[in-house]
C-alpha cells in the first residue's frame, strides 16, 4: 500500500481531535456544565440583548442543551472530515474511504459513549452516539464533496490543455 505525503498531517490531525473529544468527555458532569453553562451565558448575554430577549432559566437550559448536542456533531464533523482526508491518502478509492471513515469514526463515537459511562455524572447515551455519527456523516461528505470538485476541476484543466 502506498502513503502519499499528505497522509501524515491529517493522521495528526485526526489524532489530536479524538484526544480533544477524549479529554472533554473525561471532565466529570460538574467541569462540563459549568463550562457549557458560562459558554451559553457569555453567548445569550452579547446576542440576546441585542434583540431585547428576556432570559429566563428555561431558555438558557434549552440554549445550553442546543449548544452541547450541536458541539457533539460539529466536533464529530471535524474528526470525520480528517479522517476521510487521511485515508483517503491510502490509495484507496473515495467509496471505500468514505465507509471506512465513517464506520471508523462510529465505532470511535460509541467507545467515547462508553468512556464517559464511568465518568462521575456523565452518562453513555445510544442519542449522543447517534449526534456524533451524523456528524461524522456530516464531516465525511463534506470532504467527499470538495474531493470530487477538486478532481473535476483537475479534469477540465487537463481538457483544456
């Protein structure tokens, strides 16, 4: 099997987002609601003045919660798109890299489910497993889709000439 050179940053890259995704889900619940709890309030305080929304309890706990599952995905999204990008460098064909990635970044998403299990106060829950899969899906054909652009933008320049 041939490494192509670019195989190696995104290797790190995968590496160094699973151990970001690792270190977070090892904050017991605690560390990690007051986190996202000064995060919302930081956020609703500069956006929901300027609209003159009224904060109440219930809003930022529907405000934190939308925030914690969209930051589930999005980082699940950064993960699926470099690891797609690195296996994609394997000289395997974009299907195969498409499926090993997302299945690969899955399991990964289901074992850090189960990590936070023994984590005080944090629970493994089948619902996150499944934001963080469609993240990864996200992040996945995202990088699919700019791969095939490239490549057909690649092609029409060779036309030309």
């Amino acid at each position: 099997m041939r490494v192509k050179k670019a195989f190696y940053p995104w290797l790190v890259a995968s590496i160094v987002c699973m151990a970001a995704i690792f270190i977070s889900s090892a904050q017991s619940a605690d560390v990690s609601s007051e986190l996202s709890g000064a995060m919302t309030r930081g956020l609703f305080s500069s956006i929901g003045a300027r609209f003159g929304i009224v904060e109440s309890a219930w809003l930022l706990d529907r405000l934190e919660y939308f925030l914690r599952k969209t930051a589930h995905l999005m980082i699940f999204a950064v993960l699926g798109f470099c690891v797609f990008n690195a296996v994609r460098q394997l000289s395997v064909n974009d299907r195969k890299a498409f499926l090993l990635s997302l299945c690969g970044c899955s399991f990964y998403a289901a074992t850090d489910e189960f990590h936070q299990y023994f984590v005080p106060g944090r629970a493994c829950m089948w619902q996150d497993w499944l934001i963080d899969t469609a993240g990864v899906l996200l992040g996945c054909a995202v990088a699919l889709l700019i791969t095939l652009r490239r490549r057909k933008k690649q092609s029409r320049r060779q036309g030309q000439t």
